[in-house]
C-alpha cells in the first residue's frame, strides 16, 4: 500500500492523516469542506513544528510529512487510495452514504475502515456490495501518540480483511486487539461507567468534586480526574454515549446521571463552553471530539489531557 484515503478533517481525521504521512505514506486527505482541510493540514503544520522544536523530526522531515498531504473535496481522487479509512461523525445514516459513494469510486479489492466507537460494523457494511472488506479500527486521541488501536470485525468481515489492516497498522508502530462487537468495545465500556459513577458520587453529596477528582488522582495514579475528564470530552457527547451504552445493552447499571442529563440541558457542556464540573476561561474547542462536527462519539483518552 502506498495512497491511503482519509475522510473527514475533524480532530480524528486529521489526527490519522498525520500519522499515515509520519509513517511514509501519501495520503488524500477528503472532507466536504476546504476549509476544514485546509485547519487540519494547518493543524497537523503545527503539531510538527512543535516537534521540530523539541528536536524530534528535522524541519526538512516536516515539510516532506506534510508534502504527502494531499487535501481534495472530489470523491474521485480516492480512485487512486490503496486503502480507505473514515472519521465522519457517528450517524448511521450518514455513514451509510459515505460507503455509497467511495464504494462507487475505490477499486473492488480496497479494505474500508471506519473510525468508531458506538456504531455497528455489521450495520454500516450492509450497504456495501463487499461487506468482507470494511473493518472498525477505533484509534485514539491523540492519533499520532497513543499506541493502542481497536480492530472489530462485522459479521461478514474476512479474516484476510482482519490479517491485512493488523499489518498495515503494524507499519505504523501501532499495537492492535481484536475486539468482538459490542457497544463501546473496551476501553470506553470501561471508562464511561467510571466517569458517570463518579458524576453519581457527586450527586449524591458523598464528595466534592474536587476531592472525586483527587482521589483518582492519587488513589489510582490516573493523570486526570473523572470529572475534570467529563468536561474535556464534553457533557453532551459524553451523555451521548452513555445513553448509547444504555440502550444497547438494555442494562440499568449504565443508566445516565440524572446529574449529568441536567447539566446538558443548562447548557453547561465543559470546556467548550467555558463552564461544566469546573469553569474556564472562555470557550475553548473540545479537542476530543473525534470529527469537526462535534456528533462523533469520542474515543477517550486519559493518558494525555489536551485543552
């Protein structure tokens, strides 16, 4: 493989398209919108200086990374792709499009991949003539950093599919486990009852928010408190997924914090509103989102905590 797609120039997006380039690949770099590829690219422009600055690529290798960055909004370039991988925003209905139209230019025997954390693998691959071939590989934020990165096969998924896109993520320094389908996977079905227990903890008046916070802190060597997490993700999404959880599996323990229900409908959603459990300094982009959109369920990440 040397031409990888990526759809969608929202964080996720732009976070993988880095990571391709990093790892020498061309990449066509597609959304809908030039000016949300022209922020991505600008985006990934400035992760790199940052890491010329600390002296881990040479200016000359951030200029090649970014030369391998091909941003278009014609579907057509993806005819050239070796493989296919999206990031748009977690509505089934959309989804369902995007494969219409790739699967419409892309060659019979590309691999698809699609970048999720709440949707059915088996449901969005319906609409393709070659189900076998699309394969979720949840990454997380950020892309280009963290080592882990899910891989679900549908119900029609092929093992070649599974064998093929676990080698080429080898290429990219990244560590893959094979999940079954379920909602939310592994690391946020573990994650997600966490932060919303704690939202409980603190509707109840057991503790202060700042005192839960603490005590992940230093009680489980987390890098950052449940509550304080909740406000980077966003209380929105972050009740979006939830609720996903809830209804898939149909089981009370995941019912959503009446806390947390209230808190989205007073319109206090985290940093991204300057106000959530904690309050900041101005509106500020929530950067965990995984599409520019802001509907995309987040992959949580509690290893690096980005503002």
């Amino acid at each position: 493989m040397k031409m990888i797609g990526v759809i969608g120039a929202g964080t996720m997006g732009t976070g993988i398209a880095q990571l391709f380039a990093m790892s020498g690949y061309e990449v066509v770099f597609l959304d809908i919108k030039q000016q949300a590829i022209e922020t991505g690219i600008n985006r990934i422009k400035s992760n790199l200086e940052r890491m010329v600055k600390k002296a881990k690529l040479s200016e000359n290798q951030a200029n090649e990374i970014v030369a391998r960055i091909h941003g278009t909004t014609d579907w057509s370039k993806l005819a050239t792709a070796d493989y296919v991988t999206e990031a748009v925003p977690e509505k089934m209905t959309l989804k369902h499009e995007v494969y219409r139209i790739i699967e419409s230019y892309c060659r019979e025997e590309i691999i698809f991949a699609t970048n999720t954390s709440g949707l059915s693998v088996t449901e969005i691959a319906s609409v393709l003539k070659r189900p076998e071939r699309l394969i979720v590989t949840h990454y997380f934020y950020p892309v280009p950093i963290m080592k882990l990165v899910e891989l679900v096969r549908g119900a029609k998924t092929s093992d070649e599919t599974v064998l093929t896109v676990k080698k080429l993520l080898t290429t990219l320094g990244k560590k893959c486990i094979e999940v079954k389908e379920s909602p939310l996977f592994v690391v946020n079905r573990l994650i997600i009852p966490m932060i919303n227990e704690a939202i409980f903890v603190l509707q109840e008046g057991i503790c202060k928010k700042e005192e839960i916070d603490e005590a992940m802190l230093l009680g489980a060597d987390h890098p950052v408190g449940p509550l304080a997490l909740a406000d980077i993700i966003g209380l929105d999404t972050l009740l979006y997924v939830i609720e996903t959880l809830y209804t898939e599996t149909n089981d009370p323990k995941y019912r959503p914090a009446p806390l947390l229900r209230q808190m989205v409908r007073s319109g206090n959603l985290g940093r991204k509103t300057g106000k959530g459990f904690y309050e900041y300094d101005g509106k500020q982009t929530n950067d965990t989102q995984t599409n520019a959109s802001h509907t995309n369920v987040s992959p949580i990440n509690t290893q690096e905590v980005l503002a």
